[in-house]
C-alpha cells in the first residue's frame, strides 16, 4: 500500500465534551506500530453505548475522543509482529479483544480478555501508551480500542477478526456488537433450553437479537417488555411471542409477569441499562432456578439491589459483554451464520447515512424509531 508507513490524514467524527455535537474533522492517523492494524473503515454503525460515554456519564469516558465501535473494514496496513492478518483482509474491529494467551483467555470460563484491556479503557495504545489519532499535533483519545467513527483507525492485533471476504461490509458490520451480544447473552451465558419461558425487557437491537437468539434456542414463550407499544409489531418478525407493556399496569411489572407465567420465567434479560428494570427483571424470574442477565449498561453511580432471599432462594443474576462471545475466534464463525442465512442482520437497519450526518444518526437514535443506523464511511 503507497501509504503504509506514513501518516494518513482522513476524516473523522471528534467528541470534544460531552453531549456537544461531533464535529467531522481532518484527523491525522499515525502509522501502526509492532503487535497493531491500521484498518479502512468502510461501514459503522452507531451503539447506544457510544451514545452513553458520549453523554458524560461513562466512567471511562475521555475527550476529546473518536467514537465507534460497531464497524468492518479492510487492513490498510500492519505493524512489525502482525502474523495473523495482512493489507486487503477483510475485517471486524472488536472492542473485547481475546489475545489467546493472558489468564482470562486460557480460563475457558470467559470471553475477557485482559491484554491490551488498561490501555482501551484509557483512550491508548499498549506500545508506547500514545494515541495514533492527532489534530495538528493534538492527541484525540481512542475509544474502547476500536475507533470506528474515523475513516482510518488503528487497533491492537488482538482486537480484530478477519471475515469471509465475500461478505457484505455495510452489513456485517453490525457483528462487531449489539447482535453477537443479544444472540450470545441466549446461547452462551443463558444457555436456554428448549421449551424456556423467556422474558426480554428493553426491544432494541440488542433485545431483539435475545428473541431471535431465544427463538432459535426453542424457547416456548419469548414475552417482551417495553414502554413503546410501537416496538411489538416489529419483535414479531424476531420471535417475540406476547407483549406486555409495563404503562398498562398498575401493579409492579415483575408482579405482572409472575402472574402471566404460573410462578415466573425462567429465563430474563435485561437490555435498557436501567437499574430499577434489573431489579424487575431478577425478580420476574422463577423461585428455584430463574435466571436473569444483565446486557443493559448502567451509568456511573448507579448500583443494583434487591432482597438477597431472592437469591437465597434460588434465582441466579449474571451479566454478559459481547454475549460471551470469543471474538476473534467466534465472529467470522457469526458472518459464516449470516451468510448461510441462519442469523439475521439486514432487519436491524433501519437507516443508512454517511459520515458526515453522524449528528442526524445520533438523533434518529435517539428518536425510538432506529434500531441500527449504517453509515457509510468515505462518498
Ligand atoms: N453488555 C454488552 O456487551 C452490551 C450492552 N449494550 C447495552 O445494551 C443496552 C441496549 O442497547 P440497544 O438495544 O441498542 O438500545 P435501545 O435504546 O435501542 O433499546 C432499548 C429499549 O428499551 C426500551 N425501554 C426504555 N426504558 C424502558 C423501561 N423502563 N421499561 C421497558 N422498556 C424500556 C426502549 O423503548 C427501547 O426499545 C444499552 O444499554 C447498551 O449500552 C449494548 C451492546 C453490548
Ligand atoms: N466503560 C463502561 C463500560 C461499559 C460496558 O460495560 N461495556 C460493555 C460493552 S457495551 C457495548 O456496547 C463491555 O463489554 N464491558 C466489558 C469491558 O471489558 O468493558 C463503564 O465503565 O461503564
Ligand atoms: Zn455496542
Ligand atoms: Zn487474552
């Protein structure tokens, strides 16, 4: 590639504060140093979780900073040691790494990964403790290690998968978060069974990707929970089965779920980041075995509770990051699924813009009736 070893200059969405707008700027990207990837980015897509640090309230929140993390695209270049992908490889930045050698990735009982962990969630690189991404000299902080709201990124070897290069980038790119994780909190954490009653509160992206998960585990009653009757017709065509909405009741909608359910489910997912929600949601699931999990992500300062007799008596809490998923191993294994058509990704977007009209996706996000915006990244 001509512009391997040098600084690329491209355009780049910049967070300077909190909540104000992204300012789309001439960004200057450093050169991949050993053990990093410096990658095209061709598609992103927006999470609420870059809504939330970008609201101020994430406690790892640094700015200014580049966004993103919900992307594909293609190595542009590679830095001294990279083995396992090489310029024009198609591929999937991944925010939860997975080195295959720290004491988290040979655990076998997670998909943490602790290598390059300290330097993402301080807005760095692991090699010199530097950002690559500059303004006239001016260090802009990475983001979750992966950056995707810039044309060019650079992230740790460790944090990307390479794909099938047949597959789709404007779609695929959706496989760097919200779907893996609703898909993944059913199949790996929750690990329901066939003939579960399933209840799923929050019917974004990431609970719709529960009821698709959900209903291809067998499960025999997927009850979804939302405040927004407009999110049942669409949860339909994911498999969720009955509706409830909890401004209908005057009762406490954990109570009203125990009663629909002959005791309460057996399997719950909260998908908002609200804390009173969690509380609902452990506390719908079933005396003896229920399990319900967390995906949703809280804001700074807020804590869970509930009467420890709800665990005493047998309901069990856990949470999930990227569905358990392994991500280097498991997300080309995920674009292999879709393009055999056995998951879904083209029904989570709703919208397709570019770059420049980032604010607007923000917006539209924010408005209820998107569940995934796609942009694309260079006209
Ligand atoms: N743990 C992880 O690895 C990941 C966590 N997340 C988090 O998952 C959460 C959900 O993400 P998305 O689906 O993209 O969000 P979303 O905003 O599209 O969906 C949330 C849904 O919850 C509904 N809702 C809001 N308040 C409610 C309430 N009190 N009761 C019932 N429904 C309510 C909304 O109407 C909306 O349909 C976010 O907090 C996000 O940060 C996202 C990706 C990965
Ligand atoms: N910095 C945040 C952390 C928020 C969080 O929990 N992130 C999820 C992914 S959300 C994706 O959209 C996660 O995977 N966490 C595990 C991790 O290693 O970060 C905060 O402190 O609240
Ligand atoms: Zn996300
Ligand atoms: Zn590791």
């Amino acid at each position: 590639m001509a512009t391997a070893g040098k600084v690329i200059t491209c355009k780049a969405a910049v967070a300077y504060e909190p909540n104000k707008p992204l300012v789309i700027e001439d960004v200057q990207v450093a050169p991949p140093q050993a053990g990093e990837v410096r990658i095209n980015i061709l598609f992103t897509a927006l999470c609420h979780t870059d809504a939330y640090t970008w609201s101020g309230k994430d406690p790892e929140g640094l700015f200014p900073c580049i966004l993103g993390h919900e992307a594909a695209g293609i190595v542009e270049s590679v830095g001294e040691g990279v083995t396992e992908v090489q310029p024009g490889d198609h591929v999937i930045p991944c925010y939860q790494a997975e080195c295959k050698e720290c004491k988290f990735c040979k655990s076998g009982k997670t998909n943490l990964c602790g290598k390059v962990r300290m330097a993402t969630g301080a807005g760095i690189m692991m090699n010199d403790r530097k950002s690559r991404f500059s303004i006239n000299g001016k260090p802009i902080y990475h983001f979750m290690g992966t950056s995707t709201f810039s044309q060019y990124t650079v992230v740790h070897d460790v944090s990307v998968a390479k794909v099938d290069p047949q597959a789709p980038l404007d779609k695929v790119c959706l496989l760097g978060c919200g779907v893996p994780t609703g898909l993944g909190a059913v199949w790996n954490t929750a690990k329901v069974e066939p003939g579960a009653i399933v209840a799923i509160f929050g019917l974004g992206t990431v609970g719709l990707a529960v009821a698709e998960g959900a209903k291809s585990a067998g499960a025999s009653r997927v009850i979804g929970v939302d405040i927004d009757s407009k999110k049942f017709d669409i949860a339909k065509n994911f498999g969720v089965t009955e509706f409830v909405n909890p401004k209908d009741y005057d009762k406490p909608i954990q109570q009203v779920l125990v009663d629909l359910t002959d005791g309460g489910v057996d399997y719950s997912f909260e998908c908002i980041g609200n804390v009173s929600v969690m509380r609902a949601a452990l506390e719908c699931c079933h005396k003896g075995w229920g399990t319900s999990v967390i995906i949703g992500v809280a804001a700074s300062g807020q804590e869970i509770s509930t009467r420890p007799f709800q665990l005493v008596t047998g309901r069990v809490w856990k949470g999930t990051a990227f569905g358990g998923f392994k991500s280097r191993s498991q997300v080309p294994w995920l674009v292999d699924k879709y393009m055999k058509k056995e998951i879904k990704i083209d029904e989570y977007i709703t919208h397709n813009l570019t770059l420049g009209e980032i604010n607007k996706a923000f917006d539209l996000m924010h408005e209820g009736g998107c569940l995934r915006c796609v942009l694309k990244m260079h006209e």
